[in-house]
C-alpha cells in the first residue's frame, strides 16, 4: 500500500491516541490549526483539546509541563514545531528529562516523547534549517531516533510511547509529503537498531533522516557506474547500532557517512571514530564523510543546495575513496 | 493600641499539637543543617551545599499544609522540605555522604533529594527549572480528574527566569492545581531583588496572568502554615493556581564556597533578631503551651535523630563502581 511518510505519522498518532486514554498531544498549533505540517489534521475535532492541547509558543513551559505530565502518570507526545525553536526548551529536556532517573537512584522515570522537525531544503535560511540531532544524541538518559522510511514513520511511535524513558523524534521535514510502499513489517519497528536500507558489496553509505534518500539516490548513480554501495538508515541516533555498521563495514571495507549536521563535532564524526576503534583492520581506506558546509544555511536555492549533502558529493567521495574519477 | 500591647506576642490561633510539631521540624532542620556544616568542614559532605537556616518556617509550614499525597517539586536548598516531609533524616544524610543508602542512592547528593513515596519530585539545581515541571505534574492531575495539589517551591531569584513566567502562564490559561510557593531570602545568590529586577512587587509579577496571589511572614511559622493551607485548598477546589510569597531571610551563605560580602552583617542579625523558632516559642510560652523544659526535650531529641542520622550515613555502603551505568535508563541492565 502506498502512503505518505506524513499519513504514516498521523496514522501513528491516531493509533497511540485511540488505544490509550494517557496519551495526549500538546504543542504549537497541533489543534485548531491542524499541526503545521497537517499531521494531526481533524485531530482536535476528533478528541477533543484536553487531549489535542495548543500550547503558546513557550517551548520550555510546556516541554517542561509534558515531562512533568509524564511524571505525573500520562503518556504525553509533545510536538516542538522544530529543532530549531526546540533549543528554548533545551534546559528542560537535558536537566530534567534525562537526569531525573539517574538523579533519583531511579526512582523516577520520564515516559515523555518529544516530536520535532528538523533539516534544510525549503529556502527557510538561517534560523529555520537546523540538524542538532547529534546534540540530543549525546545526551545519555535520551533515546534519540529518525524515522526516514514510511514504515518507520508509522512503526516507531508505539515503542517510543512504551519507553519508560524519554524519546526524542526528529522528523526530516522534507520528507513529509514523500511516498513509500508501506511494508507488511512496518509494526515491528523497535528502537534499537539500524536497517540495511540496500544491500551492496564495495562501501557502505550510513546516513539518517533526510540524508537516507539522498544516499539511495547515490547508491543508484553508482551502481549505473558498477559500484555496489550498501546503504545502512541509522533509524537509532541514540544507542547507535554500532553491530549493523561493523558488519557492513567489515564486509565493503570502505565507509562514507552522509549527515546533514555541520562536519564539526557531527554524529558522522562519532560514528567515524567507532569504526575507527572497532574495525580498524578491516578497512581498505579511511572513512570519509559528507556534511553540510559550516555556514549558516544561505536563502539563495543554489547556495543552500551547495551548502546541503547532495547525491553528487556522495558519489564523488565514494569515487575519490575508490580512486576512481567521474564518469 | 498601645505600644505595650504592640509588643505582645501575637496569638498562635492554631491547634497547639500542630504548632508544636511545626515547631519541633524547625528545631530538626536547624539541628541537621548546623552538623550539616560541621561536617562540610569536616570533608565528609563535598559539592555545593545550601543551608536554609533562618528559612525554616516558610518549608515546615507550608508542608504541614499539604495532604501526604499531594507532590512536592523544591529546589537544591532543600534538606528541610525533606525533613519537614517526613523522609528520613538518616536517608537524607546518607545521601550528603554519597552512600547507597541515601534518598537518592548517592546519585544526587545534597542539591537533588528525591523520594518517590513521599512525593518529592526533587531538589532542582537549575533555578526555574522545577516550575515547568510542577506545572506538568497539576496537568496530569487535572486530566485524570484527582483532587492532589502540587507544590513547587522557589527562590525569588527564580522569577527573573522565563521558566516562571511559562509556567504561571500555563497553569492559569490551563487553571492546574498548582501552588507556587516562592520563598523570597531577598537574595539571588549575591544579587539583591532591587538590583535584579525592574518591579520588585512579586505578587504583582504573577497577578499579571491572572493568578491568585498572597503574600506571608516567612519568619512566622503560622503565617506561612496559614497562607499555603488557604492556597491549597483554592487549588484543591479547582479554582486555579495560586502564588505565595513567603518574605524570609537566610542567615548563612549562599552556599559553603560564598564569602557572604555582598551584605551588611546588621542586616543579618536584625533579621535574626526575629527568628522562626524564637517566634513561635516565645508565643507558645507567653500563652502557657510550652515550657523551657519542653523546648529543651524538643531540641534534645533534635539532636539525638541528627546523631543517629550521622551514625546511619558514616555506616553506610559505598555503591560499587561496577553499578555505574546504572538508572540512566530504565531497562539498563550493568
């Protein structure tokens, strides 16, 4: 059945909110208004405002107050519009939702899931085209995850409520009108691991959220040139599925990431390093990465799509690692 | 009204068994943060520590006036919330050790005391921070129609924060079961209220989102029992949030690293001139319902329980380091 990764999310949450009185959704413009990418479109009539909650933009206040609801016995979904406003709520989800546990002697866990959007592509500038995945992923106490497919899209939201801990979702913003087949799997969806998205047998492309398509589109490219590239969706950003990228690291010796975050400090950097430290031995060149430019994101469309991972810088790291040259 | 009538003690027009336990917690706080200090300069308690002496009024009373099921949400100076709740004293001073067997398994050390039966949801070392937090806490309550309050306790300090001004805003527009309970020591670490802030008036600050507002003598024990009874039973009733000011006065530092040179010291010892304990015992005594032997079998057994809250700590179990990893998620298994 084909579907959008947006109808995937929304059947997702229809699902949570139907099966279970404890959930409720808050957030800015999720009611009324219809959430501002439509994801819960007709929500708000359907269950009512207690459940459907308009928040005012006070991204610390209620992030704050959905963690304190959790503590509270409910299963809050709090929708931050984007990562980039979700930064005012940053004290609250770092000192509070991933410390209390530990703070505790675990007496108190955080069951609180925290959606957000996230990524560049529209020509939104500076301010509106953020990817700090990687600073929630270094946060222990958090699980961190990036659905880029439509299953997952319609698969993680279930186990992400059932975490007795808190659950970051970032949503990659272009992906929401894309289409996908919608696979007979799709509720098997867990929070643990990485997914072989293409199989391929001379590099292995890690990438997650949007940049997933983008390598799927270099992996095409270069299997028109000969070159099998394998391409793994993180799906996890936190716990990395450190035994799905060795395993195919091992297998194509060679490894490009493709991250949207800036080259500094990047998930793509970590995920470098533990390849380093784990499998080391078994490359045939060192691991090479595609990030975005470390500029703030420019307006002008062929400045942000230079400044972006794009399928072409893809295959050419790929063919650089393979001393290979253009065709 | 003469001066010599001015002078009187005022009454104590509550039950005499209350005010004496509310007088005995005081007593307990007072004894448990001295040795508190004591044994920071002995190196036994290391980090910050906060004492909240000369405050201990606005915590006892204001507990005293919640059920035993209601939450509480405190901040990092927050031993004699604690000990007013009923947790422990050895628990509590285990914790200060670092030992297992503190109210929070040593993870959290004197500024995040944390007991999941008696409801407290923390000792918060990020100013504000517990106001979103407490703010979620009522919602919850609200949503799954209970009638249990929350308390969220906090420093005037806290007010210059955009977590207080979210919070009071949500729990209004929302009408949570929320208590904002803001203990106003004039002082923000070093940083007097008048040099921090344009408006001053703090009830004014949250009558701005149409929240109720009181305001109390945190030096009086009954005042303060007085003022957070009628604020929770407003927020029991379903009408909204209500704020209270307690005007209180810590006479320590800020913390033990504060040299304490941002204040006169005749400041200090007017304020202690008017102490929570002496106020309530002296109008206790002038009404006939407490005697010097009382007061002093209460402030023995005061240190009695700090002596064995010490002993309970000193006996304590180091957690192995094998257990590190531990409680950062539920299902982590060392």
């Amino acid at each position: 059945m084909k579907i959008t990764y947006r109808e995937a999310l929304r059947q997702a949450l229809h699902d949570a909110l139907a099966c279970d009185p404890r959930v409720f959704l808050m957030g800015e413009d999720v009611g009324k208004y219809g959430g501002s990418y439509a994801v819960s479109k007709g929500f708000f009539e359907e269950f009512g405002p207690e459940r459907i909650r308009d928040a005012p933009l006070s991204e610390l206040g209620f992030v704050g107050a959905g963690i304190g609801a959790a503590l509270g016995g409910m299963r809050p979904i709090v929708e931050v519009m984007t990562v980039n406003f979700s930064l005012l709520a940053l004290d609250q989800i770092v000192n509070t939702a991933a410390l209390y546990r530990h703070m505790s002697g675990g007496q108190f866990s955080v069951p609180v899931v925290i959606r957000m959007s996230t990524g560049a592509g529209r020509q939104l500038a500076a301010q509106h085209s953020h990817s700090f995945e990687n600073w929630y992923a270094h946060v222990p106490g958090l699980t961190v995850i990036a659905p880029a497919t439509v299953d997952d899209a319609r698969g993680m939201l279930a186990p992400a409520l059932a975490s007795p801990d808190p659950v970051i979702v970032f949503e990659h913003a272009m992906l929401y009108p894309m289409e996908g087949e919608l696979s007979p799997n799709w509720a098997k969806a867990d929070l643990c691991s990485a997914r072989v998205l293409r199989p391929g047998g001379d590099v292995t492309l890690i990438a997650y959220g949007g940049t997933v398509w983008k390598a799927m589109a270099a992996a095409e490219r270069l299997a028109s040139q000969g070159i099998g590239a394998e391409v793994i969706d993180l799906r996890v950003l936190r716990p990395l599925d450190d035994a799905t990228i060795m395993a195919s690291v091992r297998r194509t010796r060679r490894a490009v990431i493709v991250d949207e975050g800036w080259r500094s400090g990047s998930l793509a950097a970590e995920i470098m390093a533990r390849i380093m430290e784990q499998a080391f031995y078994d490359l045939d060149a060192p691991v090479a990465r595609v990030c975005s430019a470390e500029v703030p994101m420019p307006y002008a469309k062929h400045l942000e799509e230079a400044a972006l991972p794009q399928p072409e810088s893809v295959v050419a790291a790929v063919l650089q690692l393979l001393g290979k040259t253009a065709q | 009204m003469t001066s010599h009538e001015t002078a009187a003690p005022k009454p104590v027009p509550i039950e005499t068994g209350l005010a004496l336990a509310m007088l005995r917690d005081m007593v307990r706080i007072r004894r448990f943060e001295e040795r508190c200090a004591d044994l920071y300069g002995q190196q036994k308690i290391r980090g910050f520590l906060h004492l909240y002496i000369g405050e201990e009024a606005v915590g006892v009373g204001a507990v005293h006036a919640l059920a035993t099921d209601d939450s509480i949400v405190a901040t990092y100076r927050e031993h004699g919330h604690a000990l007013a709740r009923g947790i422990a004293a050895g628990a509590i001073m285990a914790e200060m050790y670092g030992k297992l067997e503190g109210c929070s398994r040593g993870r959290g050390g004197s500024m995040h005391l944390f007991d999941a039966k008696a409801r407290l949801y923390g000792g918060n070392a990020i100013v504000g921070g517990g106001l979103p937090l407490a703010t979620g806490l009522a919602l919850a309550e609200k949503m799954q129609g209970g009638r249990r309050a929350t308390a969220v306790f906090f420093g005037e300090g806290a007010v210059a924060e955009g977590a207080f001004h979210e919070s009071m805003n949500l729990a209004a527009l929302w009408k949570l079961p929320v208590v904002f309970f803001c203990e106003n020591n004039l002082y923000a670490m070093g940083t007097a209220l008048a040099r921090s802030e344009s408006q001053t008036d703090l009830c004014a600050k949250a009558a701005s989102y149409d929240v109720t507002t009181a305001r109390a003598d945190g030096m009086d024990v009954v005042a303060c029992y007085e003022a957070a009874r009628d604020a929770v039973n407003r927020v029991r009733d379903g009408a909204g949030p209500v704020f209270v000011e307690f005007q209180t006065y810590r006479y320590r530092a800020h913390s033990m690293f504060d040299p304490d040179l941002y204040r006169d010291k005749a400041e200090i010892e007017a304020w202690k001139k008017n102490g929570p304990i002496h106020n309530l015992t002296n109008r206790l005594k002038s009404e006939g319902k407490l005697t010097e032997q009382t007061f002093l079998a209460i402030d023995a057994e005061a240190q009695r329980e700090v002596d064995l809250a010490v002993a309970f700590a000193e006996e304590g179990t180091w957690e192995s380091v094998d257990d590190l990893a531990r409680d950062v998620h539920t299902q982590a298994a060392p």
